[in-house]
C-alpha cells in the first residue's frame, strides 16, 4: 500500500470509543505497545509479534477488551490487507488505504467477533465492511485531517527554509 505514516491508534480513540458504543457490544478499549507482550504478561497464547487487534474477555467479569497496538506501522496494514485480499476481499480493501478507514475497520472487526464468536475471519471482515457504510460518519472532527494539514504546513515551512 502506498502509505509510509503509521496509523496512531490514540489519536483516534474517541473515534474507537463511539464506535464500540455505536455496536452495542460491551467492551473496553485498551491500547497497548505490543498485543503479543500484553498477552505473554497475562499467560495468553499469542503467537504473532505484529498482531493488529484482538478482542479477550476477562473471564470474572465477562466484559470485552478489545486490544490496539498504539502504532500500526505500514508493515502491518499490508499484512492485514493482503490476507483480507486471501479471503476474498480483492475489491473491498481500496477504502483500505485511508488510515482513518483501515482503523475503523480494524476495530469493526474485532467487534464482529465479540458480537458473534462462531463468525469466521471473513465473515469478520465481511460484517465490518458492512457496518463501514453505515457509521455515522464523522469528518469534521477527523484525526487525519489535522495530521494531514500539519504535515502541509510542515512541508511548505521546509521550502521556505534555508538548506543545511
Ligand atoms: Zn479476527
């Protein structure tokens, strides 16, 4: 995929928040530097050191967690739309390429589980896809919109600049 910006997961919680929110699904959020030393510190398999979301449950109180590295490096999101394409979903992943997108529907899918935990990877994604249409939809307060005029700014003060 054409991006080289890492997708910043705590910039956008309040996105995630009301997303979960909007599900119905009782869970927590939580973000974490790495899902694979979160669940080595609490004695739960996880084999990938690159896992981009998970959803546990705190088996005393039933409630959900849903798991998000603080950073999903541009590795990972080709990682997870490459297997998406595997599954099936060849035209769907274009939406993909916005972080603000790809985000979303990472925690979409990560919600399809707990909803529902007989659905397979791509009955997941294939649900997630689905609730990605009919979010309501929330431009204005978009993270990505501010990184992106930031990084304009940034750009244009470099030209300006004297070389070093
Ligand atoms: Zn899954």
């Amino acid at each position: 995929m054409a991006t080289n910006m890492d997708i910043d997961t705590r910039a956008r919680i309040d996105d995630i928040r009301s997303i979960i929110a909007w599900s119905g699904l009782e869970s927590d959020v939580e973000i974490v530097p790495s899902i694979q030393a979160w669940c080595a510190q609490r004695e739960v398999p996880e084999e990938s050191p690159f896992r981009t979301g998970r959803i546990v449950r705190n088996a005393a109180t039933g409630r959900y967690v849903i798991l998000l590295p603080e950073r999903i490096t541009s590795d990972m999101v080709s990682s997870v739309v490459t297997a998406m394409e595997l599954r099936g979903f060849e035209r769907e992943v274009a939406v993909l390429s916005d972080p603000n997108t790809f985000a979303r529907h990472l925690v979409l899918h990560e919600i399809a589980h707990g909803l529902d935990h007989t659905r397979t990877e791509q009955e997941c994604d294939e649900w997630a896809f689905q609730q990605l249409r009919q979010l309501p939809s929330n431009r204005a307060a978009h993270p990505d919109a501010r990184e992106a005029s930031h990084l304009l700014s940034l750009s244009q003060s470099r030209a300006g600049g004297r070389e070093r």
